[in-house]
C-alpha cells in the first residue's frame, strides 16, 4: 500500500508540473518538434544498444515525477495517465523497449519492467520541445 501511495505521489506531481507548462507553451514549432523527437529516438537508440534506461532516465528524462528515480514508475493502472502513453506502455511484453511517441506533454519512449495484475511497472524518459530562442 505504502508503494502504491508513493507512486500514485509522483504520478500527480507529474500531472501538475507538466499541465502547467503546457499552459505555458500550448503549442511548439515544427522545429522544436522535431528537435525534441530526434533526441528522444537518440536516447531509445543507446539503450536498446545496451545503456541502462534508468541511466538514461535519470541524466536525460524531464518527467519531474519520475527522472530522480530512473524513469519509473510503480503500480501504474489504466485510467491514469495520459491515454497514448497507456495505450503504449500496457502494450509491451516486459523488457521491451517501446518506439518513441509523442503526447501532450512531449516525446516519450518506455520500457516495461513488469506486469502484475492489471497494474504494470515502467520506466519511461520524456522530452519536451524547447522553443529556439
């Protein structure tokens, strides 16, 4: 339960900082778009070479809620989170490493550690587009 309370902390955390930035900054260029996808796909490509997700995660990820802690999240059931990211990370077998797709709140690829019940446990890293200034 103690878990569960703990990622649910997180999970909001994420929800929150990231419903304010996109408040922010509704919409992005094509350019930043693209930026921020290519990085993504780099990332995916040094782990699915062998580099540690959480690694990655943690010195690369913009998630708030879960970058300190290597990209995961614990306990995670349907209904949660944005429906694109569900629709991908309960897609997965564990271990897969997910192609990189793209979300209200950035670009994002997952990996899944473990399925229990309907609950899943993922590590995920997120880019979001930054604006050229």
């Amino acid at each position: 339960m103690k878990k569960l309370i703990f990622s649910f902390f997180f999970l909001l955390l994420f929800v929150i900082s990231n419903s304010q930035n996109l408040s922010q900054n509704k919409t992005y260029s094509a350019e930043a778009k693209l930026a921020a996808k290519e990085q993504t796909q780099k990332l995916r490509d040094r782990v699915v070479k062998g580099e540690k997700m959480e690694d990655i995660a943690r010195q690369y990820s913009e998630d708030p809620g879960s970058a300190m802690k290597g990209g995961l999240y614990m306990n995670v059931g349907k209904g949660v989170m944005d429906a694109e990211f569900e629709k991908v990370a309960f897609s997965l077998k564990q271990g897969q490493v997910s192609q990189v797709f793209e979300t209200v709140y950035g670009y994002h690829f997952v990996q899944m550690i473990k399925k229990h019940g309907e609950l899943v446990d993922i590590r995920h890293v997120l880019v979001i587009p930054k604006e050229q200034k």
